[in-house]
C-alpha cells in the first residue's frame, strides 16, 4: 500500500469511527436478530414442509451403491483423478493434500494480495483465478455427477456383441452400476469371488423367471447362497438383467 493509500485509508477510518456506533451493544444485537430470524424460518420451514422418512437402513445390505450428495461430487470425481496403483495415494490426495491446500491458499491469500484496490476490472489475476476455479469445480461437479460409483467402469469391460441387444445393454448398465462386479467376473473383469464366473451363466439354461426369482431372494433357488437379495428393481430392470444374464455365452461373449 502506498504512503498516500495508507493516509487516506487512515482519515477515513477516523471520521467513521467518530460517527459510527460501537460494536457492542449495536452489532452484537443485530447478529441476535438476524440469527434468531434465521433459526425461526429454518424451524418453520422443517414443521411445514415435512421431509419423508425413508426405509429403515440396512447396514447388511451389499447392493448399496454409495454415492456423495451432489455438493461432494467435485470431490468424489477428484478421488479419480488421482486413481493410480495402490488404494491409498486417491484418498490422500484428494481428501487430505489438494482441499487443504485451497483452504490453506484461502486463509492466506490476504497477505499476498495486499492491493488496496477494490474495483474487479482492476484486479484481472484475482478474477481469473476466482473464474477458473469456479469452473473447475463446475466441471468436477458436473463428471462426478455423470460417472457411475461402482466397481467397474463401462470401458473396462467389454461383451462383444451385446450392442445388438438394446435390452440386455440395459441390463449389463444394471450390473454395472449395482455391484454385481464386486463378487462376480465377466470376462476377467470383476471380482473373483465369492459368486461364480458369469461369462457363460447363459449356457446354463436358466429360464428369465429364475434369474429373477433368483435376484429377489437367491436362496430360494440355490439353498445356502450368500448373495444378497436385489429387492428394489422395476419389473422392467429384473426383465433386462434377466435377458443380460442368459445371454452371457449365448446370444453373445
Ligand atoms: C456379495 C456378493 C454378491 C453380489 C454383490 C452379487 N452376487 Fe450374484 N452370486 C453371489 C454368490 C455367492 C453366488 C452363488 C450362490 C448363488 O448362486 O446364489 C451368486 C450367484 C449368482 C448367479 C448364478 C446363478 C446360477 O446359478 O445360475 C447369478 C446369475 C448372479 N449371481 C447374478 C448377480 C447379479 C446380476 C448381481 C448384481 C445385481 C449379483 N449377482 C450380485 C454373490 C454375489
């Protein structure tokens, strides 16, 4: 700040000071307000419109997909961007290392932009880093909106054929996006266990009503199985899992 800054700053901040009231009693009480009116209007929001309880939580359940609320999606999508060879390094860096950092830069960024200036046209470096920031969390937001959170990526695995069957490409987005792949392979791709190899589950004859029998309570129809029941389906989400499944080595590889 120049000398000349510096005074002016100083005459300002003496004749407001002489007319202006003290911070306490009258700021202290208009804060009150404020936060008293705010907390009645969140009080009356929650007795109008009242939320709705959902189901009551299964903490067994595995067909959960766990998903950030949309305000963590920047996050979640960051967790990607650092997906590398071993599980530790994504979580580091983008829950610990990088949100710290900003917030660092933050706490900071007043002792480095000493600039009296106010006027944005003025400040084009503080601009474009706010716009380019925004942006990238715009972005971030958007992706991890978009991507799906389960085991396996679409592009990862590949069922050669199956882009003629419009049904079963549903049912193969199903699989993907519920955690079918966190126990089950195709392909070589997905876990190797506990569920069986489903690259050839539709040599095995099983008709469309049992595969989705079997989805809503497996041990119905395969005594002492430990896969969980998928019980949150459409009629129409079960059809294409159904034709997805017998057509695995069948109507396509
Ligand atoms: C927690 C692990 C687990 C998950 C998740 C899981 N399964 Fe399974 N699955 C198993 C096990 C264990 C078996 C073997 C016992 C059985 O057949 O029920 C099995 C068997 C199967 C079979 C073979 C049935 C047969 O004998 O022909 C199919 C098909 C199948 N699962 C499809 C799915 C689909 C589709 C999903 C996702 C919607 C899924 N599984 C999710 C564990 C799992």
């Amino acid at each position: 700040m120049k000398r000349s800054q510096k005074l002016a700053y100083k005459r300002e901040f003496e004749a407001s000071k002489k007319d202006g009231k003290p911070f306490f009693p009258y700021a202290v009480a208009h804060d009150l307000i404020v936060a008293t009116a705010t907390l009645g209007v969140v009080i009356a929001f929650a007795v109008i419109f009242r939320v709705e309880i959902g189901e009551p939580v299964n903490p067994a359940t595995t067909d959960f997909v766990p998903r950030p609320e949309w305000y963590f999606f920047f996050l979640f999508e960051l967790l990607k961007i650092f997906e590398g060879e071993d599980a530790l390094t994504p979580v580091i860096m983008a829950t610990f290392i990088v949100p710290n950092l900003l917030m660092v830069l933050l706490i900071i960024w007043p002792f480095i932009d000493r600039g009296p200036e106010r006027r944005i046209w003025r400040r084009p470096v503080s601009v474009v880093t706010a716009i380019v920031v925004i942006f990238m969390l715009a972005y971030l937001t958007e992706e991890g909106a978009n991507s799906p959170g389960g085991a396996v990526a679409a592009d990862e695995l590949e069922i050669p054929g199956i882009e003629n069957f419009p049904e079963a490409e549903a049912g193969f987005e199903l699989y993907l996006l519920n955690g079918c792949a966190s126990c089950h392979m195709i392909n070589g791709v997905g876990a190797p266990g506990p569920g069986p190899d489903l690259s050839k589950e539709g040599e095995k004859g099983r008709t469309d009503e049992w595969q989705i029998g079997h989805l809503k309570n497996p041990p119905e129809f395969v005594p002492g199985s430990s896969m969980p029941a998928f019980t949150n389906f459409t009629d129409q989400q079960y059809q294409e899992l159904a034709v997805f499944l017998n057509g695995l080595g069948t109507d396509f590889n």
